[in-house]
C-alpha cells in the first residue's frame, strides 16, 4: 500500500467519523489505534505510550494550561469582570458608542486573564449583552462587538492557544507570545476605532448614556471604583506578561504566580466562597482534561501518520502542484479556516502541524511568523457564519429579541476587519516579529 494511500485514508477516516458526530478525541485515537495495528502491528502500543508520557504528560510547559485557565476561572468568580465593566460604562459612556468601547476594553483585559474564547464570549455576553441592547445598541452592532471582543483570548497573550502551538511548533513560547503582541492589539484597535466612527456617523445605533443616571453617581466614586477594579488586575496582567518575556520565569512559573495572585484577588475583593471556589476547580479540571484528551487522542494519529510516511507524502503531494511560496501558503490558511468551523482548536493544531510546518520550513518562511499567521486566519474561524464557534456560543445564550440574523450580520463588519489586519500582517512580517526581535534579537 502506498504512502500517500494510506495518508488517504487516515484522513479520510477521521472526516468521516467526526461528521457522524463522535468525540474528536476519541476519532483520532480510534483512526490511529486502528492504521497501527494493521501497519505497525503490536509495536504500535510503544509509539503510543511514548508520546503520551513523555511528549505530553512530560511536557512541563503544557502546565500553564491548567493554571491560566484556574488564573482566569478565578479571576471571573471575582466579579473582576463585572466591576471593570460598571466603572469603564460611565467614563466612556458619555460618548457615542462609549459603552461599546467599554466592553471592547472589558474583553481585552478578558482576554488576557482567561486566554479561552468560549469563557471570555460566554463572560461577556452575559454580563453586557443585554445591557447593551437595554441603552438602545443596536443589536447586530451588539453581537458583533460581543463576538468579536471574545476571540482577542486567542491572539492576546497569555494565549493559552498560542502556548500549544509554541510548543508543539518546537519554538520558543515566550518568543511566540512576544510575536503576538503587536496583531492582537492592532486588532483590538481596529475595533474601538471602528465602533468609534460608526457611531459617531450614526448616533442612533449606540447612543451615550443619558445625563440623569450619570449624575446619580459622583466622579470621585467612579474614579475610585475604576482603580480599585482596574489596577490590580492590569498588575496582574502585566506581571505575567512581563515575567515571561523578561525571562525571569518560565510560561509555566509565570502562570502558577498568576493563578496565586488571582487566587488573592479574590480574598482581597471578599468574593471567596467555597461553593464557587470549588466549581472553579471542577471548572478548571473539566477544561484541562478536555485538551489533554485531545492531546493524546491526536498524538496517536500524528505519530502512526508520520511514522507510516504520511506526512511526507502530503508534503510532496503539496509541493508537486507548483503553485508556488504564497499559492501553497493561502491553500494551507483558507483550509485552516474551513476546517476550524468544524474541529476544536486543540484537534486542528496537532493535525496540521504536522503537514504544515515542513511545507513552511521548505518554502523558507519564518516559523515564528507562521505560527502566528496561522492563529490569525483560525481566530478568522470563530466568526465565520454559519459555523463559527463564537456565534454558537452566543446563540447558546438566549439573550432576548436576538435571532440568529442579528448574530451573522453582526459578525461580518468585525470578519472585514480582521481579513485587512491579516493582509496587513502577511504582507508585513516585519510587525509581527518586531516585538521577539526587539527582546530576544
């Protein structure tokens, strides 16, 4: 049987069997289990063993997975989320689209706390949601803000996405998070300026706040109520942040400090009860366990493709076509896209990867670069209609008088927006790598 046959099939095996709705985890073991056995025989349960214990449950710097996400399951149970949004609503609110721009900000510091694009969309939807909608936003610009403000959590570090690709990329993490630094904010800017203009240019779509309920609270209230809330988690975001990319502690130590530092805030915010603290832990585990499952489940498939030859064979597969540097690299980007509608994340990393990362180093593009670029067009992904897991989480919500009308025509000024930062950013590799360059040469 042929290289590229068996490549074939394994894939083919996996489209299958995800489509008729069974676990991604458990397709990629089961494909991978089942091609070993029949290609590797026996000897297939050493390959399995061996990228289990020592590729991932070795791996110290997968760590800092559980610990951001216990970092930003704590923060959230400490109503830091809530506060910064209350106090940010009446300084900014004063203005056209003010309280659009508060949530964009809401979502930002999110992003950086939590690092998880389900948890920061589900926080803020519930919580500004139908506040939004109760001053007269209108409701596409609403979600659309929501949605969008929710996947900054995959381009903002600490990304807990871009941790995984660093590392399974065999890249430095802190040079990865230190990449992304530039597109995620330039993103988030792109953002604020356009809810800015927009409702500057049509004042009906989000008006300001009215005047009698800012005069029920004093200035030196909401002042004091935005410090407060505010300066101790940006410490905290910038300790973190600033930890790794110094070089003074490792993603993983850093996040340990952080979840700890989380941890106190929420003594010092007196939010501490052990109802919540003990769902945040089962909280915590149920999202580790998710993404170590799939871990595992994708070593397996990764390590009998590769090591029947299949990823060399897509590799010359690829390469045969002629299409060139770019054509080859848009191919590799728009099938991200497409396949992140439908696999997590998690799955999408450890099966392109794989594929992907030699045609790269082959075409002789920067694997930092890439690795970012790639997060870029899968963060394209959540919002694409009608699949894009972001809309799904905010449809999941209910909030009232929102159809699912509203959530696609939303998204899509916020999608024009991105495809201009990613042509930006692949046109310009420059801006993306200036932040590593500048720290580590």
């Amino acid at each position: 049987m042929s290289l590229t046959l068996i490549a074939v099939l394994m894939i083919l095996a996996v489209i299958v069997f995800f489509f008729l709705g069974h676990p991604l985890a458990f397709v990629l073991g089961g494909v991978g289990t089942f091609f070993g056995f029949f290609l590797v025989e026996t000897g297939f349960f050493s390959i399995f063993m061996d990228r289990i214990f020592v590729g991932i449950m070795g791996n110290f710097t997968l760590v800092a997975i559980t610990l951001f996400i216990l970092m930003g399951n704590l923060l959230t149970i400490s109503g830091i989320a809530d506060r910064l949004f209350e106090s940010l609503r009446f300084f900014a609110g004063t203005i056209r689209g003010g309280l659009g721009i508060a949530v964009l900000i809401v979502c930002i510091v999110l992003a950086a706390c939590i690092g998880v694009v389900g948890a920061s969309v589900i926080t803020v939807g519930l919580l500004t949601g139908p506040m939004l909608l109760r001053y007269g936003y209108q409701k596409e610009l609403a979600m659309g803000i929501v949605a969008a403000g929710g996947t900054l959590g995959l381009m903002i570090p600490p990304s807990i996405m871009l941790i995984v690709m660093g590392d399974t990329a065999g890249l430095p993490v802190n040079h990865v998070l230190a990449a992304a630094v530039v597109p995620g904010l330039f993103m988030a800017v792109l953002y604020v300026v356009y809810v800015r203009v927009r409702c500057g240019l049509h004042p009906e779509l989000g008006p300001p706040i009215p005047e009698e309920e800012m005069a029920l609270t004093s200035f030196g209230d909401r002042l004091m109520d935005f410090v407060v809330y505010s300066l101790l988690p940006l410490m905290l975001i910038i300790g973190v942040i600033g930890a790794i990319f110094s070089g003074i502690a490792s993603p993983t130590q850093a996040a340990g400090m952080g979840a700890t530092v989380a941890f106190l805030l929420v003594l010092i915010y007196r939010r501490f009860n052990w109802q919540d603290f003990l769902a945040c832990l089962y909280q915590t585990a149920k999202a580790s366990t998710m993404v170590m499952i799939i871990m595992a489940g994708a070593t397996c498939f990764t390590g009998i493709f590769l090591g029947m030859g299949g990823g060399k064979a897509v590799v010359e597969t690829l390469m045969s076509i002629g299409l060139g540097k770019w054509g080859l690299f848009f191919i590799m980007m728009i099938s991200l896209i497409i396949l992140g509608c439908f696999v997590d994340w998690v799955g999408l990393i450890f099966l392109t990867f794989p594929i992907f990362l030699p045609i790269a180093r082959l075409m002789g593009f920067d694997m930092v670069w890439f690795v970012i670029m790639m997060a870029m067009y899968l963060q394209i992904s959540f919002l694409i209609p009608p699949f894009g897991y972001a809309l799904f989480y905010l449809a999941g919500m209910k909030i009232q008088g929102i159809r699912w009308g509203h959530i696609y025509r939303g998204v899509l000024p916020f999608l024009i927006i991105q495809i201009i930062g990613l042509l930006i950013f692949t046109s310009f590799p420059q801006l993306v790598l200036f932040m590593p360059i500048s720290l580590y040469g």
